[in-house]
C-alpha cells in the first residue's frame, strides 16, 4: 500500500483516480488542482508517489514535476494525460516521471502503472 498524492485540475477526475486507488488497496494522502499547490503538498506530505495531470492553471504538471525532483530527484510520479499529448508525456517521462496514464482512467492499468512505479 502507497501513500499517494493526486493532483489534477478536475476535481472529477480527482475522485475518480482516488476510487481506483482506494479500491486497489493505496491511502490517497492528499489532493491538489495545481502545480504550485501540487509542490507545497509534496513536501508537506512526503507521499511515496504522485499522479500528476499534465494541463493545468497556474503551474503545468511538467513544470511541478522538474520543481519536485529537484527538491526530491527520488521522487515517484505518475503523468495523466488526455489522448493526444503524446509529445507532452515525451517531455515529461524526460522530466523525470516513472509512467503515464491516459485519461478517461483504466482502473487496471492505473494500478499496474503506480506498481510499476513504485518498483
């Protein structure tokens, strides 16, 4: 079981990995609907990974990912993305994230991408 942090614009889509994620035997540590927010709670809460969407108000998940493996380079996070932002999941597997997923969320590839993360 991981500790897990979820991050997206879309409180919908907050709830949905969050289900999935409970359902799959994870805590859902805390939340966050930007990139900046997504930094402050990482540190606070040291979550053992991070879901991070890729588009989003304030900070883009990419740039969140580049902040938070520089204050933690072991840092494990998985990107979210919409069907067709492949070059953006190119960037940011670069950045440093362990997987992707695409939205809209397969229950059972989701798990399998945070176990693979977490491996």
């Amino acid at each position: 079981m991981a500790k897990i942090l979820v991050v997206d614009d879309a409180a919908f889509m907050r709830l949905m990995l969050k289900d999935i994620l409970t359902k799959g035997g994870h805590e859902v540590v805390g939340e966050a609907e930007n990139g900046l927010v997504a930094i402050e709670r990482y540190n606070n809460l040291k979550p053992d990974l991070v879901t991070m969407d890729i588009t989003m108000p304030e900070m883009e998940g990419i740039d969140a990912v580049k902040e938070i493996r520089k204050s933690d380079p072991s840092a494990r996070i998985v990107m979210c993305s919409a069907m067709g932002q492949q070059m953006m999941v190119v960037q940011a597997i670069q950045a440093g994230a362990k997987d992707f997923i695409v939205k809209p969320f397969q229950p059972d590839r989701v798990l399998d991408s945070v176990k693979k993360a977490l491996g």
